[in-house]
C-alpha cells in the first residue's frame, strides 16, 4: 500500500496546545461505530427504489402547461427534476421550428447541458457560447453562460433587434440574489423583449412570488409560480457522537435536539471527535458510514487545503470489491486519456485505491471533472469539497456530511443561510438512487449545532436584488437609451419593486433602500465622470471612443480603454500583451519585491509603462470614488511564460500558486483578449496581437486536450 508522506493537519492559523500548555483538552477518542436505536427506522429505508417508468410529477406538469400561455418560475428543491422540464419546452419550441436559449451561470453546468440536449436533439441542432467556446452560434438551441445572453441583449438594443430567439431558460435563478453577478440576472429579466417567453429554474427561495409579481409587471406578461417543497427524496439528519455513535439530531416529529445531542452540547466536558485545528479521523468516520450503509458520502469542508489533506486520512479505505476497483480504473484512464497533465495527478492514487477524491477551485477543471464524472456513476466512496460545489455541480450522494455551519463568501466566513443550507443538504439522496438521504453534523469549532437543527425547518431565504451600476452597463445603456430612458429602466428594477411592495420594515425593506434612492444617482455619477473623460459627450450620447469602449464588457473597461487610447500595451508581442491583461485581470495581492535575474526586463518595462500612462486617470478615478485594482508583476510574469511556451509544472511552482486559480487567471486573461480582438475595426494591429495571444495562453491543460 501506498505511504502518504507525514503531514501536519494543523489549520492554518491555528494555535498549537502541547503538553505544559495552559489550556487543555481532553484527548481525542477512538471512533467506535455504533448507532442509536431511534435510527433503525431511517435505516431500514436505505436502499435503491424499484425501477419503473418514469412518470413526471404534478409540478412538471404543471410547470409545461403554464409555459405554453406564460412565463413560468419554477422553485424546486435540488434534485426535483428542474431540467427534465426545460428539455420537454425546449423541445416543444424546436419541433415548432422556433429557436431556444438555454442560460446557466457556470461553464461547467453549460458544458453539460451541451452534452445533455446534444443527446436529446443531435449535435448538429445545439450550439455552445461560453467565452472560451463557440460552436455552432446559429443553431436553434443555444446553451451559453448568462453573461454572453446579456451580451446579446446589449447588441440588440443597440442595432435596435429583437433576440433571435424564441424562448429563454434562466437557469440557476436564484442567483438573482448573488452579491457580484446578480445584477446580470437582473439585467437580462429587464431587457429580455416580452415577446420572448421566460423559464425560470432556481432552487427553493422565500419569495418566488415577489420575484414573479416583478416580472409580470416589468414585462407585461403574467408569469405564474410552481413550487415545489417536497424533496423527491427525504432527507434525515444525523450526528456523529465523538464516540464514533450515531443519533438522530432531531427529536422524532420535532424541531428540538435529540435528547443526547442536546447533552453533548451542554454538557461540561465536551469531547472533541479532533484535537483543535485537526480535522476528524475521516477514515474511521468512512468505516462508520460503511457499516451502516450510509457510503456514498460528500464531506463539505471549510478550506483547499484540508479537502486535499482529507485524502491523507484515509489510507484504511481500501476497496475490497474488486470488480468495482476494476471498473474504477478503467473509467479514470478513460476519462484522463492522454492527458499528461492529470494523468500523474497526486491524487490519482487514492481515487483508483482508496475510492475518495478532493474537488476545489484550486484544482484543473478536467481534474474536477474526472471525480463529478466518478461520483456521478457511484464509483467512489466519497469526495472532500468546499461549499461551492453545492452551486450548480450534479455531485449525488447517500450522506451529505458537513463540519461547518459557516461557509466563505469570497471576503469572510459567514454562517450559513437556509437557501445555501438546502441547496448543500439538497446533494443528500440520489433520485432514483436512494429511497432515503441523509444529512451527517460533526461537531467540532467551526460547527453550532443549534443553528444547524434550525436550519432544517428555517425556510428558504428571501432573494434581494443585487443590481449597481458599472461602467460596462452605463456605457451600454447609452448605446441605445437616453438618461431619461435610462431612469425608467432602473426605476423598473426588482430593487424598486421590493421597496414598494414590502409593507413591513423587514430586512429586506432595510437591504434595498440603499439600493432604490441611489441606484439614479449612481449612474448619473458615472455618467458625470465619462464625460469628463471624453466617452460622452455633452448631449449626453457615446462618443466614438464611448462606442468601441462599450464593447469592452470586461471589469476594467475604463482603465483597459484608456491604455488603448494612449498606445501603452505592447501590440507587437503577443506574450507581453498577455502578461500585461493578466496583470488588469488579477484580483490577488501580490509580492512585488521583483529579482531581475527570475522576470524578463521587457516585462517589468511593459508592466511600468501601463502603470505609469495610467497614473493621472487611475488618481482621477480613485478621486471621484471608483476602485482601481493595482497591477502586479508577478502574475504577468507568470502568464508570460505560459504564453511562452513554458512548461504547465514548471510556470505553476515559479508562480507559487495553485493550478486551478492559475488555469482561472488564464481563461479570465483570454476574455479580456477576446474583447479587445472584437476592436479590430478601430485598433486592427492590437486586435490582431490579441488573438495570437490567446492562441497562445488556451491550450491544455486550461482546454481539455482533444
């Protein structure tokens, strides 16, 4: 057997208590599996339901039929079967000869439903627009992320069009209330024609008929609600003893602890299942569900770093089933095919023999997609994930098991809301699979109980508009309207209507008003500061430089834009030009004590030359109230020799950082790319040098090697 090198499970960040320490701890317990006789019950319902016709259920129906005369918002539990009704209207529209756009909010789930309704509808009918891929834009269905459909939406105002399509799916709807890409959900419901009608899929969320009423007002088209609030398979919580018992977490019929989770909780000496900073003996926690018939399960964990170390504590997980081992290994090397970039993937080794897979963004999508693959057809164990594979990934288990009751928002760790709570829980019990899913706490210090045991009977939270104004959006908007056209817009948005529509002062009431007295002004300062800086002009319309400027639907398109202005990017080299977008592209704080002898003087002297041509703007930005990100080097550098020709491996350890950001900062670089190349009428030699460098930068293993 393979011998993981000794490793320390310290948190990071975490104080070490040894021996002499004035603060103590009992020690950790050997894990000594065993169940509460309350569980018998739940337990007997473990096991795979009769195969039979599939029959749809009421609100698929439902949702079919009111499609035909409205738009229709469909909020189900994950796992209901949302898609099954998109496919069936889908293909309604294609057999009628009419054209459908199907939006969801991730590349990952739009490569799937490519594969989905090419096996539904034949390849040669569906085409993909994601960015990074465009293939067949003018077939009748389009699968695309909700970015480009908004996009397309801004073209068609502008060149005064309809949509070329005939329905649209907006997938993933709940993401209206997501803090950074809400707005662009709400963007597209306020442009959409409502000529177009409108299928909205979206987890189980609190106020569906607010976010409906908002739409048949906007639209003037009545869109009906079906909710669904069963889940297609029930869901039982459970808690893992630090004895290694399992307990039911809630009393039987009750919202209230099981009696001996509540003395666990208030009891004086707390036994920890994992000394402090650990994580749990997660290879005893596997015997335990083993024996109880509880595998396959999926570990949300709070960090990259103990996903991956979770793999390390597992080494007495061996498959004993060996035509399952068998068949486990052909599918890897068939799923890695030629793929030297994942086909030595340190963690190969204990996929194909300990059956358990870590999946973080830190990782290669084509790694991350050989375990969705491998979970999906229920040859692994378990998977170790943070909480954003609960958004969007079909990772189907038994046991949903999790050791938080806080997740990370990108900023800071935050406790956990009902909907992000379901939408984690809703990964628990396999339809078709399971007749019964369960739901598994570990306490430990990153875990409350209490909030967790609410939060099976709290409901789905309410969705609050997001929206704010960019430069990318004013400029587009004027593209095509007027201030006063453009205030009658944002007066229209779902902000507006919750303020006015929300009779109580509730929380929702406070988040929005901010957002109804300052979203006009908030454009007007934005229009303020683009005359000042020439993209409008005094009649309040797109100058030339505003009208190619508005293309570049990018984060940085001011600052992006006046480098153009002012000739500062090296439009003769492919590779520096990269370096430098990748540099307007990073988001992460970066170590700038720069060594001569590791970066190239031509990038240092690009990187200083964009800096320094947009000082004076950069200032005049931050003056008036705009963030400016600063550019580093070293994340340039590192795309400078990925554009170069250096080795995956060797630009990952010069760069210090994981592949799976490094593969994001490339794929983000390349989009930027693609904006600029669209400037070809205007900028033809920067256009041109644009897309040799991403030529240069996609290729595998940021694409899948063909």
């Amino acid at each position: 057997m393979k011998k993981y090198p000794r490793v320390n499970t310290t948190r990071k960040g975490t104080r070490k208590y040894h021996r002499g320490s004035k603060k103590s701890y009992p020690p950790q317990i050997k894990l000594k599996p065993g169940a509460d006789a309350r569980l018998k019950h739940a337990f007997s319902e473990i096991g795979v339901p009769q195969k039979t016709a599939f029959k749809p259920d009421p609100f698929q129906l439902e949702a079919l039929e009111a499609i035909e005369a409205s738009d229709c918002l469909v909020s189900a539990p994950t796992g209901a079967g949302k898609t099954w009704i998109a496919e069936q209207a889908i293909g309604r529209i294609f057999n009628a000869g009419g054209k459908a756009w199907y939006a969801s909010p991730l590349k990952a789930l739009t490569n799937a439903k490519l594969t989905e309704f090419s096996e539904a509808f034949g390849p040669e009918n569906v085409g993909i627009l994601t960015g990074d891929r465009k293939e067949n834009p003018d077939a009748p269905i389009i699968v695309g992320t909700t970015e480009i459909l908004r996009n397309q939406l801004y073209d068609a105002m502008h060149k005064g069009q309809s949509l070329n399509t005939d329905f649209v799916v907006l997938d993933e709807a709940h993401f209206l209330g997501d803090e950074e890409r809400g707005v662009v959900w709400e963007e597209i419901m306020i442009y959409l024609p409502g000529r177009i009608p409108l299928l909205l899929l979206s987890a189980t969320i609190g106020n569906a008929r607010h976010i409906a009423d908002w739409l048949t007002t906007l639209r003037g088209r009545y869109c009906k609600v079906v909710e669904e609030m069963v889940r297609p398979v029930p869901l039982y919580p459970i808690l893992l003893h630090p004895t290694g018992t399992l307990l039911p977490l809630l009393a039987d019929g009750k919202e209230k602890l099981y009696k001996k989770v509540a003395a666990l909780i208030h009891g004086k000496h707390r036994v920890e299942i994992a000394p402090p900073g650990k994580l749990p003996p997660f290879g005893d926690i596997l015997r335990i569900l083993r024996k109880y018939r509880l595998l396959p399960a999926l570990f949300f964990l709070k960090s990259r770093a103990d996903c991956d170390i979770s793999l390390q504590l597992c080494t007495q997980n061996q498959d004993t089933d060996n035509d399952r081992h068998a068949e486990r290994n052909q599918r890897i090397t068939a799923l890695i095919g030629e793929n030297p970039h994942i086909s030595n993937h340190r963690q190969r080794w204990a996929l194909e023999h300990l059956a358990v897979g870590s999946h973080h963004s830190g990782q290669l999508p084509a790694w991350k997609l050989v375990l969705e693959t491998l979970m999906t057809e229920g040859l692994l164990d378990a998977v170790f994930a943070t909480s954003t594979v609960a958004a969007g990934v079909n990772f189907p288990a038994r046991t949903m098991v999790f050791l938080n009751s806080d997740r990370f928002n990108g900023t800071d760790f935050v406790p956990l809301d009902a909907t992000q709570f379901h939408q984690m829980t809703g990964r628990a019990g396999r339809r078709g699979m399971d007749r019964i899913g369960f739901a598994m706490a570990i306490p430990g210090k990153f875990m409350d109980i209490k909030r967790v045991a609410k939060l099976f009977s709290t409901p789905p939270a309410h969705v609050v508009s997001k929206i704010h104004i960019n430069f990318s959006m004013a400029l587009n908007l004027l593209l095509s309207h007027t201030p006063n056209e453009i205030e009658n817009l944002l007066r229209r948005s779902f902000a507006t209507y919750l303020i006015a529509h929300t009779r109580k002062k509730s929380i929702t009431r406070k988040q929005m008003g901010d957002i109804q007295y300052h979203l006009w002004d908030e454009f007007l300062r934005h229009l303020t500061f683009l005359k000042e800086t020439g993209y409008v002009d005094e009649h309040d319309r797109l100058t030339d430089d505003g009208k190619w400027a508005s293309q570049l639907r990018i984060d940085q398109p001011l600052m992006v834009a006046e480098a153009l202005r002012f000739n500062l990017f090296p439009e003769s080299d492919p590779e520096l030009f990269a370096a430098v977008i990748a540099a307007f592209v990073n988001e992460k704080e970066s170590d700038e004590r720069i060594d001569r002898r590791v970066i190239p003087k031509p990038l240092v002297n690009a990187v200083l030359k964009v800096k320094k041509g947009l000082k004076g703007f950069s200032r005049h930005m931050n003056i008036n109230g705009f963030p400016v990100r600063t550019l580093y080097v070293h994340p340039a550098a590192a795309m400078q020799a990925w554009a170069g020709g250096k080795e995956w491996d060797d630009v990952i350890r010069n760069a210090g950082t994981p592949e799976g950001d490094f593969s994001m900062l490339v794929m983000r670089t390349a989009d930027n790319l693609r904006h600029i190349r669209s400037l070809s009428g205007v900028f033809p030699q920067v256009a041109a040098t644009a897309q040799q460098a991403i030529e240069r930068i996609m290729k595998p293993p940021v694409l899948p090697q063909l």
